[in-house]
C-alpha cells in the first residue's frame, strides 16, 4: 500500500497549492487568512494494511475553526503541515471516529481515504453549484480513486453526497450513510445496543461475497 500511500500524498501536496479556488464564487478560499483547500487523508497507520480498505467522502470540509485559520495562517500551508494538524486535532472528533466504527463493525478494517467531493469550504450560504461540484470531482476525487482498489467500497457521507457518487461511479460499490453529526438523529439508528444492526451487517456482507456494484442507502429501518 506504501504507492497507494504515496500516490495521494502528491494529490494532497497538489490540492494544498491550487490556488484556482480563488476563482470558485460558492467557496472560500483564502491562505492569508488560514482558509485553505483541505480534507484528503490516507489513513493506514493503526489499520490493517492487508484488510479491505474503504473510501469516505463526504460533500465538502465544513467551516475552519478559528484555531485551525491561525494555524494555517502562520506560515505557508503545505499538506505535511495540515496532516500535521488533522492527526493533532481532528482525527478524534465524533464525525471521523463514528464513520470508523461503522467501517470497523462491516470488516473494512484496511486502510482509509478520507475525502470530500469538492475540497474547499463553502462561503456563509452553503451552496455548491453543480458545475462546482462536478470540476472538483474531475480534477481530484477521479485521480484519487484511480490508485485506490476497485473493491473498496465508497462511503456516501450524506445523501446529497450518496446520491452524487452513485450516479457518477456506476462501476464501484456505494454505500450511503446519514451524515455523523447531523441533526436529524438518523445515524445512531443504524446502532443497536453501540453495535450495528444484524440486518445491516448481513445485508453489506452478501453484497461483498457477491461483488455487486450497486448503490445502497443505509438507514435503521
């Protein structure tokens, strides 16, 4: 996995510096003030490197902190300096360990990427307009999933994300989930007693015997 490891790693060092955002009206771009281009991580370390892998991606990052602004703000951004400060401040918060128990809980215990369909925050409306959408998609998450196993499962964090990565990845499985953190209560409904539901897990588990290529919405129904 050490190619796979080094293949996104130059995306990353790639994203960190595209300064094109600047020209993107629905996203906030802005190096001098810590707001860069961000949310792409190989996670392999602490995971099983011969398992099964799996990819999430959610829409697009959400609002800097104010920590994370100055951080990024205090020198020049570059993506060991914002893996730097993932690993430090982000990897434990609820919306990635939550989205690892569920990876955990269906046996892709191999290595990690996190992604976002458009790699830039939106501005205060929160808008992204197709076009947006759709030359992010082409200039970064299509090159990232070309060094990824075609057997790894997409994670469709949301169901606008869901619904993005099953129409344009009609050839991989896709899995949607309710968003971690959302408001709406709908991701602890696919937990039953802190694991998750037998029929969930058995209904993922065939798919992958099988090797469909299908797009599937995971909910606690």
């Amino acid at each position: 996995m050490d190619k796979v490891h080094d293949a996104i790693y130059s995306i990353g060092e790639r994203l960190t510096a595209d300064d094109s955002y600047v020209s993107c009206v629905d996203l906030e771009y802005n190096p001098a003030k810590g707001i860069i281009p961000r949310g792409l991580i190989y996670k392999d370390e602490g995971r099983d490197i011969n398992g099964m892998g799996c990819v999430m991606v959610g829409l697009n990052p959400g609002k800097a902190s104010d920590k994370e602004r100055a951080f990024f703000a205090s020198g020049t951004p570059t993506y060991e300096k914002f893996l730097s400060y993932w690993k430090a401040n982000i990897l434990q918060h609820p919306y990635y360990k939550r989205l690892r128990k569920i990876a955990d809980e269906l046996e892709f215990r191999g290595p990690i990427l996190w992604t976002e369909l458009v790699k830039c925050q939106s501005k205060e409306n929160g808008q992204l307009s197709v076009q947006t959408i759709r030359d992010d998609i082409n200039k970064y998450l299509f090159k990232e999933l070309e060094v990824i196993p075609a057997d790894w499962p997409l994670f469709g964090i949301g169901g606008k994300a869901f619904e993005i990565l099953s129409y344009r990845f009609p050839d991989r499985l896709v899995l949607g989930v309710p968003h971690p953190t959302g408001s709406y209560g709908l991701f602890p409904k696919l937990f039953e007693n802190q694991k998750l539901k037998q029929d969930i897990y058995n209904r993922i588990q065939e798919i992958i015997k099988v090797k469909k290529t299908i797009a599937i919405m995971l909910n606690g129904k």
